[in-house]
C-alpha cells in the first residue's frame, strides 16, 4: 500500500509530466510533418488517411519523448518541493531525500520496463503500417505524385502537366498536356487534351489515362535526312477519346527499394534483430574475406611481378636486384612500371572501400537500433537521478531555469548519441559500445549528482564561487578605498 506522501509525490510529479509529455509529443510530430509533408499534403488524401499516417510516424518517437519528459518532470517537480521548503519540511520530520526518490524511482523503473515492451513489439509494427501505407500510396494512386499546374517528369519516358486535379480520389483532370522526351532527331509527340480521367489498369504497374476532346500533334522525323525532315509537315490528329496506358513500374520498384517494405530491420523485434545481425555478419565477413584475397593477391603480384621481354632482364626467383647496378634506361622503365602497379593497387583499395562501407553501415545500424531498445530505456533512471538531484539542489520549479538545464543536459546526450552513431556507421567504433556509451557517460554524472543532493551541497549557489575567485579576482582589480594616510 502507498503512503499519502508517496501519493503525493506520484501526483505531483505526473502533473508536469502528462504536460510536458504532450508538448513535446507535439514537437517531435511537427518535425514529422515537416519531413514528410511533400509526399502527402495537397495531393488529394483526406484528412483521415493524413491523420493515421501521421499517428504511424509519431509513435516510434516516443522511445525519444519519454526520457526527456522524465528528466524535465523530475526536475520540475522536485524544483517546487524545495521552492515551497516541502523537501526542508521532510528533512525536519526525518525523512530523508532518498525516502522522497524511492516512490518515483519504482515508477519510472516500471515506466522504463514498459518502454523496452513498447520498443519491441508495439512500435516494429507501427512502423511497418506507415512504411506499407507509404508505400501503397504510391502504388495504387500514382496521381498523387502530381501537383496542378506543374510540369512533371515522374512517368518515365514523358513530360506531363494538369492544370487541374479533383474529383474523390484524384481520378479527374482538366487542362492535360502530355509531350513524350525525345531529340530533335526522334518522332516528337504532344498530345493535349481538355479534359482526362484516370482509370485502374487491368495491370497495376500501368497507369491508364483516359483523354477527351484534344489533339494529337507529331511529326515523324526518326531515319530521316534533314531536307526531308524540313519538307515533313506537322501533323494534328483530332480525337473525341484516347486511351493511353504509361509504364509506372519503375516507380514502384523504385519505392520498394526505397522504403525496402518487405525486409527492413525497423520491423524487427529484438530477437528477430539477432538473427538479421547474425546473417549480416555473416555476409559481410565472407565479403571482406573475398575482398582481402582479391587485394593481397593483386598486392603480392605488385611487389614479385617484373614484366620480362626481349629488352628486360629476367630476374629469377629469390635474386635480389640492386637498382644501382641497373642501366639508367632499365631504371627508369622499372621505376615506372612500379610506379603504375602501385597506382592500381591504390585505385584497387580505394574502390574496395567503398565495396566494404554499405556493408558496415548497415550492420552497425541494426546493431544500434536494436540496443536501443533497451539502452532507451536505462536512460529513463539515469535522467530521472539527473532531474531529481538537480531539482532538490536548485530548488527552483517552473517552467525556468529547470527547462534551461534539461535542454542543456539532453543536448548533450543527444551529441554523443548522433556523434557515437556515425563513428559507427563508419567503422570506427563498435556498434555495441557506441549504442551504450551515452549512457556510460551519463550514468556517473548522475550519481554524482545524485551524492551531492544527499549531502545537501550547494553546487548552484554563486556565493560559493565568487568566495571561490575573490583571491584571484582580486590580483585584476584594483583597491578603490580610500587611503587615509601618506
């Protein structure tokens, strides 16, 4: 059974909590929005099907959300305890400040617990709902990726415009214009139309576009000489109604590579994710070992192998050559010949390189997004021993200074994490430990601090510091009182 002070110090540390919880929530989703807001705003989805999409991005934010409301939470509430003296009043009655911690900290431990489960089975899913929602708006309305009154280039092959896009799905056009992409030398084809419809092909990797009342204007130049072509005259082709079907499947493809619907190890849960780490570095050690056979092999025969002709004195084996004693015309071709072995030997290492990085960026990207399932949620008890113990030293609630040093110590956490991340990414650390060292980093800083709230240290007050420099302050500025006597 909780106690009434444990109830609340729970109910007050939730008041800011739910606060700050939505705000932020609101932030994240509004970057969001900025992010993807080219690929589904104005384009004819209602605003249902935006709302749902945006709600599938959003949760896989809150792994992020919940820490840094935990931090500013802690802080705040723990800040109004010592504004109001509630923590001086609980010290008078002897309780202690680790008496006051227990209750939050097993809430934020369980909220912690409930992160890894949420992490790990609920937001996989989500994210596999917006990829496939993504992913089956391109694919079933190809005319959304066109804005009116725009020239667009996306159906391979053609240049299209519309002036004007309605209907309740998009399905009707106005105003069409459709010129196919050739050279001066090829057939040209411009068909304009006043009016248009979209309608499902019987294959879906075809769009089809039904045209009314408009022309088509071509002019058969491919084969031919140009005095032919400047006698060709130009040709217009009335038609009530014209049927076209245009070729999208490389757009599709184009988004399954893209968004890699079918396999990506965002919809993995954290067992799942040891089997795709497993393959991959499978994958990639036969890769590098094939890669390494290829570049010693080529390095060996940099080094053993001397070109031998009728000009070239053969060398046998395990004869060392001294370059003195050679001819100065031998030396220079021999020099030279070295010279190009070792420059394609670098181009060999440089390009193998490249071959080498895909590989281990993406094997450090699943290792650190699946130890972040749980590094997340340790991050919750080390920002709430940071936010507890800074509140209880500062004593200052609000939305003020607290909220100054919650941003400070979360970009701070955030540096390393992105700066651990691409070193990772580019093989310069290990995936593991880059994933665990923010919070190996942060950890200690938050016993520290935690050791200063118990014994009651006055790490904010300016007193202390200018008591501090006053010996050194002093040597800079100048006696200003007045003396007395000569």
């Amino acid at each position: 059974m909780l106690k009434i002070l444990d109830q609340y110090i729970i109910k007050t540390f939730f008041g800011p909590f739910f606060f700050i919880f939505s705000v932020l929530f609101f932030i994240f989703i509004v970057n969001i929005i900025w992010v993807q807001l080219g690929q589904f705003m104005g384009k004819g989805l209602t605003y249902f099907q935006i709302m749902k999409l945006l709600f599938y991005l959003g949760v896989s934010v809150i792994s992020m959300v919940l820490p840094l409301t935990i931090l500013l939470a802690s802080i705040m509430s723990f800040g109004e305890f010592g504004e109001r003296y509630e923590l001086a009043a609980m010290k008078a009655a002897g309780i202690s400040l680790t008496r006051v911690m227990v209750p939050l900290l097993g809430v934020v431990t369980v909220m912690s617990i409930m992160l890894y489960f949420f992490s790990n089975n609920i937001i996989p899913d989500f994210q596999r709902k917006a990829k496939n929602m993504l992913f089956n708006i391109v694919q079933s309305k190809p005319a959304l990726n066109f804005t009116p009154g725009q020239f667009i280039d996306q159906l391979p092959g053609y240049m299209v415009k519309f002036d004007r896009i309605y209907g309740a799905n998009d399905e009707n056009i106005d105003g069409v214009f459709v010129h196919r992409k050739a050279s001066a030398y090829d057939n040209q084809q411009t068909i304009v139309a006043k009016k248009g419809k979209f309608v499902p092909a019987a294959n879906r990797k075809y769009l089809k576009l039904e045209l009314y009342d408009g022309y088509i204007f071509e002019d058969n130049f491919a084969g031919k000489p140009e005095n032919v072509r400047l006698k060709q005259p130009d040709q217009a082709i009335k038609f009530g109604t014209l049927v076209s079907h245009f070729d999208i499947s490389e757009i599709i493809n184009k988004a399954i590579e893209e968004e890699k619907i079918t396999d990506d190890y965002r919809f993995q849960t954290f067992n799942q994710l040891n089997k795709t780490i497993d393959k991959t570095k499978k994958d990639n050690d036969k890769f590098f070992t094939t890669v390494g056979n290829d570049v010693l092999s080529q390095t060996n025969s940099a080094v053993t192998y001397m070109d031998v002709d009728k000009n070239r004195v053969k060398v046998k084996p395990k004869l060392q050559l001294k370059l003195d004693t050679v001819k100065s015309v031998k030396k220079l071709d021999l020099i030279y010949n070295a010279y190009n072995k070792l420059e394609n030997l670098k181009g060999t290492v440089e390009a193998k390189n490249n071959e080498v990085s895909p590989g281990v960026k993406y094997y450090s990207k699943v290792v650190i997004y699946q130890q972040r399932i749980i590094t997340y949620s340790f991050t919750c008890i080390i920002f709430f021993l940071i936010g507890a113990s800074l509140g209880s030293i500062i004593r200052k609630g609000g939305m003020g200074l607290p909220v100054i040093i919650a941003i400070v110590i979360f970009i701070i956490f955030y540096v390393i994490n992105v700066g651990t991340e691409n070193m990772a990414w580019s093989g310069k650390l290990n995936p593991y430990l880059a994933a665990w060292i923010p919070n190996i980093v942060l950890f200690p800083f938050g016993i520290w601090m935690t050791y200063k709230a118990l014994t009651d240290s006055q790490l904010f007050d300016s007193e202390k510091y200018k008591a501090l420099f006053k010996p050194i302050i002093n040597l800079f500025v100048k006696n200003k009182e007045h003396k007395r006597y000569q």
